[in-house]
C-alpha cells in the first residue's frame, strides 16, 4: 500500500480501492465460469453438421426438378420469422420469474428516465440488433445461396416460367447475402464503425469548406454508400414477404403432398438455421466474455495496482477512472434462450437499468466491451 493512500484520515481510498477490486475479481470469475457454462452447451456435433448437407440432398432428389421451388417458400419464410423465436417464452431459467420488486413510483422515474433517453437507448438496441444478427450468418448465408441456384436451374428447365419471380428471388437472396456478409466484415454495431463514419462525414464537410468540387464529389460518394447500405438492409429486412406472396402464387400450394413437402423443408431449414446459430452464438459469446475480462484485468486490476503501489499522483481521479472502467465492462451481459432446455443460444443484451439510472451511461457505452 502506498504512503499517499495510508496518510489519508480513515483511508477512504484504500477502501474504495478494495471496494472495486472485489467486484472486479467477482466479476471476473462470473463471466469465467459463464464462458465454460456456453462453451459446454453450444459445443458442435460434426455428426449433426455432416448431416444437414445429406438431409438437403435427399429432399432435392425426391422434389426435382418443380419441387425445389419449395426451398425458396420455405427459406423466406424461416428468414421472415426467425426473430419471432427470441421472443417466445421458451427458456427455462426465465420462468417463475419474479416480478421487480421495485415500488412503482420508482419504476416511473425509471420510465421517464428511459423516454429522455430513447435515442441513446434506440442506438444502443439497434447496435445489439445487429450484433446479434451475425450469428444466424452461416446459416442463411448458405439457405439463399442455394435459393439462388434453385432459381436460375428451375428457370432454364423451365420449372419456373416468371422471369421477374426468378428475378425477385435472385436479387432478394443476393441483398440477404450481402446484408449478413456486411455484418460480418465490418462489423456495423462497433463503435469503432460508428465513429469511422461519422469521421468520414467530418472529412467531408471540411473537404467541402476547402474545394467545393472535390468535397462534392466525396460527398455524393459517401451518401452513394448510405444510400447502398440503406437499399442492402431494406429489401433484406422488410421485402421477403412480398417475395415470398409472389413464388407462392406460382406455386398454388394446396393442403397435401405441397403443404407437407414445405413443412419438411421448414423444419429443416429451422433446424438448420437453429444449430448453426447455437455454435456461432456460443463462439460470439465467448469472445464477448474473454474480452470483456481481459479489459477488466488490463484496465481496472493494473491501474489499480499502480494506484497502491504509489505510482499514481492523483488517486481519486485514477479511482474513479478506475471505477468507470468498471462500470462500463457491466453495460452489457450476455443472456441465453433455448426451446425449453434444447438447442441454446447467447444473445448480448444492454443492461436496461444502468440505462435507465446511471447519469454517465453515454461514456459507459462508448467505453463498453462490445
């Protein structure tokens, strides 16, 4: 312990210093032991993966040539309602959950708190929305590039005589495919990408005030890229279904061996999309935890240990630093869903409370481990 801290009266600092050691070294061996609690559950069967390819097979040899259409109905429809399974109450450590204690007049504070918030707490959903996408990358990366070649066979073949259905497909299943590829090279929800673009537009602006002509031009390029990335997530988000309307009156699915054949697929599809989402979400997850606990070490436990040994002039400033290190490492926690016990996957969600109640949450969010 340093002279500095023990020559305060009472040693308020060294106690505030053993207050956050504690919850740093808690916090560690949480998120440590949660790390072996995902990779026990999300680990991969490759008997199950080698699996899925030989099922897929055995469907398009007893569907060909008319009835591999069945593939790209029953993709746009896993892909349309695939984020309604998050949502339902399948999870087995969520039921009997108590309601918050929290007295009402309490909880509407806590509720006005949130709405003078709303576009922090918009962005911050919205970063999680897109993180928590990439997991499902894999598997409909691999569904559309399928429904893309099912489209341009059954066209030549003459399975499917609409060129503008075929059309539809096509580029519906290329913008999902750019949609998830983006997501996963650049990596839209970090807050590195969102400062990258906002540094760009300040370039612009400045290169606009210097050389308007060259500014322009800079300017139109990179509104040409919103407006890419905007069209990208517009038809992969909010289009499927209009897609999926038009293969379906080509179709005329009928109750029997249409709507059977299309249930098989779903499931398959579902399965599918499902299990590899397992796997990558567990991965996600675990390089969540391992850095959020390596940033805990590197900058909450080793300027902490600078502090008592009496390397550090100002120790209340490096405290509290210290402190918001801690604290922003909290902003975020990963929480598991799974249908009734089976097939389980990690979703990082923002801790609605700090949102809520901490007056620091913008630097705790930009600071986070995400």
């Amino acid at each position: 312990m340093s002279r500095a801290m023990e020559a305060r009266v009472g040693n308020p600092d060294q106690a505030e210093a053993t207050r956050i050691r504690r919850e740093a070294l808690e916090l560690i061996a949480r998120l440590e032991k949660q790390a072996t609690e995902v990779e026990e559950a999300t680990k991969a069967s490759w008997k199950i993966m080698m699996l899925f390819p030989l099922v897929v097979m055995a469907e398009f040899a007893l569907m060909y040539p008319k009835g591999l259409l069945l593939w790209v109905v029953s993709a746009l429809v896993v892909y349309s309602f695939n984020f309604i399974l998050l949502f339902l109450p399948t999870t087995r450590a969520a039921r009997g959950r108590s309601r918050s204690g929290r007295p009402k007049t309490r909880r509407m504070t806590f509720a006005i708190s949130l709405a003078a918030r709303r576009r922090l707490l918009t962005q911050t959903l919205l970063r999680t929305f897109l993180l928590n996408s990439v997991p499902f990358a894999p598997a409909f990366i691999a569904i559309f590039s399928l429904c893309i070649a099912i489209a341009l066979d059954s066209l030549i073949l003459g399975a499917l005589t609409d060129i503008l259905a075929a059309i539809a497909v096509v580029a519906q299943a290329a913008a999902i495919i750019a949609y998830y590829s983006w997501l996963v090279r650049f990596r839209p929800y970090s807050p590195q990408y969102t400062r990258e673009i906002i540094e760009k537009g300040r370039e612009v602006v400045d290169q606009f005030r210097s050389k308007a002509a060259e500014g322009l031009r800079n300017g139109l390029i990179l509104l040409a890229f919103l407006a890419f990335i905007a069209a990208i997530l517009v038809t992969a988000i909010l289009l499927p279904g209009l897609t999926l309307r038009r293969v379906e009156d080509l179709l005329n699915l009928t109750f029997g061996t249409s709507i059977l054949s299309l249930a098989l697929i779903v499931a398959t599809q579902g399965l599918i999309m499902r299990y590899t989402q397992m796997v990558a979400s567990g991965r996600l997850g675990r390089e969540f935890l391992r850095r959020t606990v390596q940033l805990v070490r590197a900058e909450v436990l080793t300027p902490l240990d600078a502090v008592e040994k009496g390397e550090v002039m100002e120790i209340d400033s490096a405290l509290e630093r210290i402190g918001t290190s801690l604290s922003s490492f909290q902003v975020y926690k990963l929480v598991r869903h799974d249908l009734n016990g089976l097939l389980p996957v990690y979703l990082v969600v923002p801790d609605i409370r700090l949102i809520g109640e901490k007056s620091d949450i913008d630097v705790l969010l930009a600071h986070a481990a995400l």
